[in-house]
C-alpha cells in the first residue's frame, strides 16, 4: 500500500530533522574537509589536499593504536556483556515487579555522578598505596601495580558501560514471552540450557544492541584510558589529542576521528544485520 506522508507527520518529525543536520550531519562535513586542509607556521588553510591522510595512514603508531582501541573496546564490550547478563536476568526472573522498579532506580543512579569522578575513585582503589595494595598487604602480599595498566583500562570501561548494558539487556528480556520458558520447563528442559537455548535467542536483538553501545562507549572514551591506564598503550583518543598539541595539526586529528566514525558505522551495521538475521 502506498503510504501518504501528512503535513502533521513532517511537522512532528522536523526538530528531529533539524538535531541530525545541525549536531551530525554539519559537523560530519566540516570534519570530512577539515581532513583535507593543511597547516602551514601553525596555522590552517583551506585547501585539497591528501596528505593528512598519507601522513596518517603511513604512520605505525596510528595502525597500533587502531589495533589497541579496537581490542580493548572489543574485550569491554564482551566482558559488559558477560557481567551484566547475571544481573540483568536476575532482576527479569527472579524479582517481583515492585523490587523490579527500584533496580531499574538503582541502575539509573551512577549516572547522576560525573563519569571522571568514578574513575578518580578506582585511582583511590588501584593505585600503590590504595585500598586493594593496603589489604593485600595484610596478608602479606603486594603491593602490585594495578594502575597504569591495561587492565585499569578495561576496568574504566566497565564502569562506563556496565549500567546502560544492564539496562538495555533487562528491557530485552522482561518482554520474553514467559509461556516459551514454562514450555522449555515442561519438556524437563534444565535451566541452563534454557537460559542458552530459550532467553538469549529471544532476547538476542537486545543483547546485541547492549554489547553494541558498550564497544561504542569504550571506543571512543578518552577518561579510562589517560587517568587509569596512563596513556600507555596509545589509543585513538589520546592520539587524536596528541596529534592537536603537535603543531596544530587539526586535520590530521580529524583523520583519525573520521576512521574511529566509520569503524562504528561498520561495527553497528554487522551487530544489527546479525542481531535481526533470521527474523521477519
């Protein structure tokens, strides 16, 4: 059937339409040719020319920390996942709707604080004298360094992402038709394989969807990596700000934050073509 677009339509969609061109279709075109200037006794002249891209692109450290980024996005993005899945499970099945709200609250509440604040908290926890090496002391172990590392990356990015994973995967799975999971029960069907064989390919767009925004959380995040994993290994946002103190070079800067945009449009385009494969 032929669908009749209304002036009521058109009118309620505008402002959205207005949002995408103002905050990401402008800017994405500014950044495009940003990329193509060149910068000349530091300063940046319109121009067309390719030569941030050959600089950057030639560049080892930049395919080093390509590679860096995207497997500890990668890593977050599958440990959320597996962390949140307990939680989120538990508070579907096993809580009454009334408990249900309030953990729905408590999941919201980390948001209400500043993200860089909870990171300067783990600093409190991870660092030589913190809390964890104080208490491994008492059993005659440590200190050890925690901070700095990797690891406290990882963890950074958990943090970041863990509540909206949570949040993301109990919306998915409190819809489940509960008939399909008593059925599974009935034929003496365990309950673990009906977790793995019932709840997660009914609950599998949102699952998906949620592991989704934890890659692009940590992909881009700039926080975890600079205060708890102290710069070292490189990754794409602590090049992106080291390229602009460089002498300038904001279209090189813009590079790298062209390939991190396509590198998401690629990564959310496969997790939803597969989230939705099989379902009409």
């Amino acid at each position: 059937m032929r669908r009749h677009v209304s002036l009521y339509g058109l009118t309620v969609s505008l402002p959205l339409l207005i949002w995408q061109l103002l905050f990401f279709v402008f800017p994405l075109v500014f950044l495009i040719a940003l990329s193509f200037w060149t910068v000349r006794n530091f300063r940046m002249q319109p121009d067309f020319d390719t030569v941030n891209w050959i600089t950057m692109y030639g560049r080892g450290i930049f395919w080093q920390a390509y590679a860096t980024t995207l497997a500890l996005a990668t890593m977050a993005a599958v440990l959320t996942s597996i962390f949140a899945f307990p939680c989120a499970y538990a508070i579907a099945f096993k809580l009454p709707e009334r408990a249900q709200r309030w953990a729905i609250m408590l999941m919201v509440i980390p948001f209400f604080t500043s993200y860089l604040v909870r990171i300067y908290s783990w600093q409190v926890f991870l660092s030589d004298a913190g809390i964890i090496n104080v208490m491994l002391g008492w059993i005659g172990l440590g200190p050890y360094g925690l901070l700095n590392t990797p690891g406290a990356t990882l963890l950074g990015y958990v943090t970041l992402a863990l509540p909206l994973v949570v949040l993301l995967q109990l919306f998915s799975l409190i819809f489940i038709d509960r008939t399909l999971v008593e059925a599974a029960h009935n034929m003496r069907c365990g309950r673990l394989r009906t977790v793995f064989e019932v709840i997660v390919p009914s609950a599998r767009v949102g699952l998906v969807i949620a592991g989704l925004f934890a890659f692009i959380l940590s992909f881009g995040d700039f926080v975890s990596p600079i205060y708890l994993g102290g710069g070292d290994p490189t990754t794409l946002s602590i090049l992106i700000t080291d390229t602009t103190k460089s002498g300038q070079q904001w279209p090189r800067a813009a590079v790298i934050a062209l390939t991190m945009i396509v590198t998401l449009m690629i990564v959310a385009f496969l997790s939803i073509r597969f989230a939705y494969r099989g379902r009409k």
